[in-house]
C-alpha cells in the first residue's frame, strides 16, 4: 500500500467480477483492499480472478470476519458511500482514509447509517430512471477524486513551501 492512499473496503460484497475488477483497481493504485464476510462467492472463484488478470499477486488484501475493528480502527477518517447520502463524493475530505461501499443488491446495513450519519456520501445520478451505479464504476469514480484532491493539495503545500524558501533566501 502506498503511503497517503486511501483504503478500500467492500462490505460484504456479492459478484465476483466487481471485485475483481475494484483489485486490479486496487492494485494499481496502490491502495489497500478490505473484504468484509460474508463474500458472494469464494476467493479461488475464476470470476473474481479473470477481472483482476495476472495483478493478483500485487493486491494488498485484508479479509475481516467483522466490520467492527476495521470501523473502529479507522473512526473520524471513513467515509461510506450510499444512495442515501446527503454530500456528494467530492465532499469527502481529503485525509478520509477508508472508503466503504456496501453490497450491489441492498447497499450497506441502516446501522451504519445509525452510527455513522455524517460520514455518508453519494454519487449523483442525473436520470430518475437509473437506480444506482456499478459497484466497480463507483469505486473508481471515488478513488480517483480522492488521488486527485490529495495530489492538488500536496502541489498547493509544495508551491507554499517553495514561496517560503525563496523569502527565506531573500
């Protein structure tokens, strides 16, 4: 894992080809990978492999019994990702250090909600038709907004620090 990425997590997820597909993203971004149990199918499933090519070896991946540790371990710096969140992903602010999607058919359990209320974010949908977006898509969408935000605010502490020098010198 890559220092300053986020972390991934997948709350119980169901179709082998999404998470697939989310470790190769994983992978190639350098970001950690979380699975919570129960997972939809098993981990030597050729559908989960298949996605993910021959980028497996390069996943770093931790299984978790139970999302309570993984909840507290990251408490202040989650954010989950829901139909039913009221900020919009590019809201998440920049030192969130876990990224929690829930299943591709029933999303993540009320008490996350309960417990968690002002952690939740969403993908806008701009057609009333469309009900939600794939699960590999929005973990793509949301990674790559946070590596953006994170690259942009490192640059704007680099220009600063290159302004304080140059003073400094003066």
């Amino acid at each position: 894992m890559l220092i300053n990425h986020p972390q991934i997590c997948l709350y119980q997820p169901e179709i082998p080809q999404n998470t697939g597909n989310i470790g190769r993203l994983a992978a190639a971004t350098g970001s950690r990978l979380h699975l919570i149990k129960p997972l939809g199918f098993s981990l030597s499933d050729k559908n989960l492999r298949r996605p993910g090519l021959d980028y497996w070896p390069f996943l770093d991946l931790e299984i978790h019994e139970d999302p309570k540790w993984l909840m507290e371990r990251f408490r202040g710096k989650i954010a989950f990702f829901s139909k039913h969140g009221t900020k919009t992903y590019d809201q998440v602010p920049v030192d969130t250090e876990l990224l929690v999607f829930g299943r591709e058919t029933s999303g993540l359990p009320e008490s996350f909600r309960r417990e968690y209320p002002e952690a939740f974010y969403t993908i806008p949908m701009y057609h009333s038709g469309v009900r939600s977006l794939n699960l590999s898509n929005s973990v793509a969408i949301v990674l790559y907004d946070q590596l953006r935000q994170r690259r942009q605010l490192q640059t704007q502490i680099k220009e600063v620090s290159d302004v304080e020098t140059r003073i400094y010198h003066a």
